[in-house]
C-alpha cells in the first residue's frame, strides 16, 4: 500500500491522510478536494467528550490545535421564559472552517501532497488504495451502489443550517410559535463572535409559511433570504438584534445513509460517504474522523488490502451502526418535539437527555442533579427536595398516579374489560402504520395496556407510541422486561406513559 489516494478533503478525508503519512512515512498519500480552501462552506461542528479522546490517542498534535481553536458552551433548553441549564462538561465547537484549516496544515505537515480544485472519480485514480472520503452526496457511492448495497432513507421535516454573526451564551434548544406553526432552533457558540443556528420544522408548517416556493426559487449557490428573514423574526428572542446568517442556506431534508458494504476492490469509503446520522446527535464530524482512526490502524495491522478492509469495516460498523440507532430516535423525537411544549422546561430535559436511550435517568442524575430533580418534581407533582436522587429509578416508578398508589401495575389493578390491548407496534413509530394504530386506539378510550417484544429496541419504539397515545389524552401502560426497568422509568418521567408493567413477549 505505497500509494493511497484520497478523494475530498473534508474531516474525514484530511484526517486519514494525515493519519496514514505518520504510520507510513514512505507512503505517498495524495488528496484531491475539488473545492479551493478559501471556499469551503459551512458554520460549528461539535466534539464531545470521548471523540477529544480518541482524537488524543490517535493523534495528540492535531488535537492540541483543534482544542485551542474551539469554544466550550453548556446547553440550555428554553421555552418561553423559562430555562434549564445542562453542564456541557468538555463539549466544544469549532468553526468548520477552522477546523478544515488545522487539519489542513497538520495533513502538510506529515508530507500529504494536498490537491485543490480537482474533482475526481474515484474509480479513474491511480492508487493502491482509494480513500473515498467525498460526503454525504458521494458520486462514489450513488455509482457503486449496488455492489456498496446503499440505502438512503429521508426525514420526514426539513431544516435548516444558519449562523449568527455573535456568540450565544451556551446551546440553546427553544421552539418559536408562529402565525404557521412551530418551528425549533438547535443553536450554538463556536467561535467568540460566531454561533450556528440550525431549525428545523415538520412539513405542514413549512408549506404554510411559503417555504416550499422559497425553497424552489433559491439557487443552488444562494441563501434563501426570505427564509433567513422570517426565522429572524421568529427567533428574535434570542438574537439580540441580530440577523441570522445565510451560506449556501436553503431548507434540506435530513438524509440517513447507510452501505451495507464500505468498500470494493481497491476502493474504501469513510465518514459521509459511507454512512450519517442526524445532526440532533451531533456526530457526523466525529464519525468521519474516527473512522479515519480505524482505517490507519488496519491499514497498519493488515498486509493484505481486502483483510485491511474487512477489518475496518468489522471495527468500526458496530459502533456506526449503534450510533445511527440513537440518530434516528433522535430525529424522532425532534421532530415531534412541538408536541411536547407543554411539559414544564425540566421535565423536558429529562425527556430530551432521555430521548433515544442513550443516557439513563440514573446517569442524567449523576451529571446534572439539579435539573433532574426538578424535572422529576416536576413529574411526580412534588416539591423538589422530596426527590430521591441517589435512586432515581425506584423513586419514580413508587409515585402514585390517582387512584394507583405506584406507577407499576399489572393486569390485575383494573377491572374486567378496562384495558384495549395495543400489541403489535409498528418499527416506525411515527410512520403511516403507526398513526392509523394511533388513531384506532385513541377512539376506544380505554387505557392503553402497550406491549410486544422484550429486546430493547421493541420497548423503546413502544415508548414512542405510548407518548403518541398519552398526547391524545388516553392513559397508557407500557409494559416491558424487569432488565428494562430503567428505560421504563425514564418513560414515566419523560411522560411517555402513565404506568408501566413487567412482561412482554419472548
Ligand atoms: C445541519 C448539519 C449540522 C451538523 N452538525 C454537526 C455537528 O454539530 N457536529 C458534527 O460532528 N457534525 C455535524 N454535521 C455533520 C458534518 O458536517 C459532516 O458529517 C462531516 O463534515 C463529514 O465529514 P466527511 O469528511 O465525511 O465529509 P465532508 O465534510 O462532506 O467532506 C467531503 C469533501 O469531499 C469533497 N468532494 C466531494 N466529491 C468530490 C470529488 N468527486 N472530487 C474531489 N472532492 C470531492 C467535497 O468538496 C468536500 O470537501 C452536521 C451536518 C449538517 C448537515
């Protein structure tokens, strides 16, 4: 593997250029960017805790710089007045630009002959290996996608990725209620005069606004002003007087890729190219550059190509895959996330720290006590101080509910014929099979007794519908295994369901 090319100069693939040089001083790593540097596009990206450390182990350098170019922020979530606080602990930001720029330099430093204006295919390159490292709109993949076995599946609302010409005290997540709907901003600091400021909206809300015109007038290489402008407006609680900042700005829909394969022959894909996961996870950037960490390690491990590959691929898709897992429940619930204004500003950071399953009840305890209690106050109609932090599980699952003296129940707490059985909850949650479920349901009336499969993913999605049910008004128990008892805790507490039973299906 003396000569290896790398097709696009985007996190994932200037990192593993730089990566490959240093475990390979005698290779000749060669990456084509078709953009010039000055161009790129683009506001922060995130890096939390873990990525800083596996960055660290792989390359202490680069990481170094990174850091001292990033801005740390808490985060906050914010309706109306009212606010909660979240420690962002060692979560940074970083401009892309900024980023690209050290990657950039540490990648010539290791002797990476870098490449602009080029665009290439990567099937043409002369190569040993092949790095194909050119995005979530990869002309690689779309060619070889049958031998890759791509899939892309696109989210049902759209958003939109802004900026603001001023740094936001922390990251803010905060619905604005307009004339057409809500719409939802994902906001934060990365540079001392810079934040991004990402919205996203459900469709019906954005057709009502005029958006889908405004979206089909814009040029490719334009904003959408019209949008920028309204979204100004909508958000001005927040802005301070500022304007929102297009680049390259038009309402998109969230694509989800995934390849059953990432490479063939001698061609071998990573980050967006290969696979994504909503932006709501905040892990497209890290994703790319840890799979460019994997890849040097089993290029460096393996002489032989297809071993390397077959390595790389083994390594690394587990945790892609489980990360996309989270994606998606995340997407989810964003994207019913103007359902939930309701809840009191605590209780809906539990439910979002809790939302894909990700961090316990226990763990959000652990890391931000004063939040998670008043959230789960705020659940079980209490005073905060009656809160038992140091057991938060059984603490919520023993609160009363009317006449229930606890929220786990069984068959037996109701009478004869007072609860209509859901068993058979679809995958998709939110998809058409789900909303006709929803509706068939929530005509009975009755309590909703929701059960099925015991895995873990079974009971989440039934957490989904249950919440589906319980924002209609009915009242619902989600029963699931005795191992499970956390998530069906952070289900009561997020205000999912009612009540919770111990069972399901094997
Ligand atoms: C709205 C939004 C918010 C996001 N927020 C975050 C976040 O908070 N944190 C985070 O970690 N990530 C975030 N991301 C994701 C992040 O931007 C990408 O996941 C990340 O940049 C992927 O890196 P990459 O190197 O795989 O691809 P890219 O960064 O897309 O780079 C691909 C490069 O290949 C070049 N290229 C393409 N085709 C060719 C060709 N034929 N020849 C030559 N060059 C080519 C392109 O010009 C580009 O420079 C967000 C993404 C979106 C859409």
């Amino acid at each position: 593997m003396r000569r290896v090319a790398v097709v696009g100069g985007g996190p994932g693939g200037l990192y593993a250029a730089r990566l490959l040089r240093l475990a390979d001083p005698h290779a000749e790593v060669t990456v084509h960017e078709q953009g010039l540097p000055e161009t790129t596009f683009g506001f922060g990206v995130a890096l939390g805790a873990r990525t800083q450390r596996n960055l660290e182990d792989a390359d202490r350098d680069s990481l170094r710089d990174i850091l001292a170019a990033s801005h740390p922020h808490d985060m906050s979530m914010r309706v109306g007045d009212d606010v909660a606080r979240v420690p962002g602990g060692r979560l940074v930001a970083i401009a892309r630009t900024e980023l690209l720029a050290v990657l950039t330099r540490h990648a010539e430093k290791a002797g990476v002959d870098l490449r602009y204006g080029e665009r290439v295919d990567a099937r043409d390159l002369d190569a040993d290996v092949v790095v194909v490292a050119d995005g979530v709109n990869s002309a690689t993949r779309t060619a070889l996608a049958p031998e890759l076995g791509e899939r892309v599946e696109v989210g049902r609302g759209l958003y939109l990725w802004a900026g603001t010409g001023f740094a936001l005290d922390e990251a803010v997540f905060a619905p604005a209620r307009t004339p057409h709907g809500t719409f939802v901003a994902h906001a934060y600091p990365y540079a001392p005069d810079r934040s991004t400021f990402l919205v996203e909206v459900d469709q019906d809300t954005w057709r009502r606004a005029g958006f889908d015109a405004t979206t089909v007038a814009t040029a490719p290489e334009d904003s959408d002003e019209e949008a920028l402008g309204y979204l100004t407006d909508a958000f001005a609680g927040h802005l301070g007087g500022h304007r929102l900042i297009g680049n390259r700005t038009r309402w998109l829909r969230f694509r989800t890729v995934t390849c059953d394969r990432w490479s063939h022959g001698r061609l071998v894909l990573l980050g967006d190219a290969a696979h994504t996961a909503h932006y709501s996870v905040g892990s497209g950037t890290k994703l790319a550059m840890e799979d460019a960490i994997a890849l040097c390690a089993a290029l460096t491990a393996e002489d032989d190509r297809d071993r390397a590959f077959a390595r790389y691929q083994a390594e690394r898709k587990p945790a892609v895959t489980r990360m996309q897992q989270i994606a998606r429940r995340s997407q989810w619930w964003w994207d019913s996330f103007p359902a939930r204004t309701h809840l009191p500003v605590d209780q809906l950071t539990v439910a979002y720290m809790t939302r894909a399953g990700n961090v316990s009840l226990e763990r959000f305890a652990a890391s931000s006590p004063e939040v998670t209690r008043r959230g789960l106050a705020q659940y079980a109609d209490v005073a905060p101080q009656e809160v038992d932090l140091a057991a938060p599980v059984p603490w919520t699952v023993a609160r009363p509910h009317r006449d229930l003296p606890g929220r786990l129940v069984d068959r037996t707490s109701f009478a004869e014929g007072a609860l209509v059985e859901v068993d058979a909850v679809p995958d998709d949650p939110w998809g058409p099979a789900a909303d006709a479920l929803v509706r068939r349901v929530s005509r009975d009336g009755r309590t909703a007794w929701v059960t099925g499969a015991v895995d873990r993913a079974g009971l989440l999605t039934r957490l989904d519908v249950a919440e589906r049910l319980r924002l209609r008004g009915q009242r619902v128990v989600t029963e699931g295994p005795p191992e499970l008892l956390p998530d069906l805790a952070a289900g009561l507490a997020a205000g999912r369901t009612d009540l919770i039973a111990l069972g399901g299906n094997p």
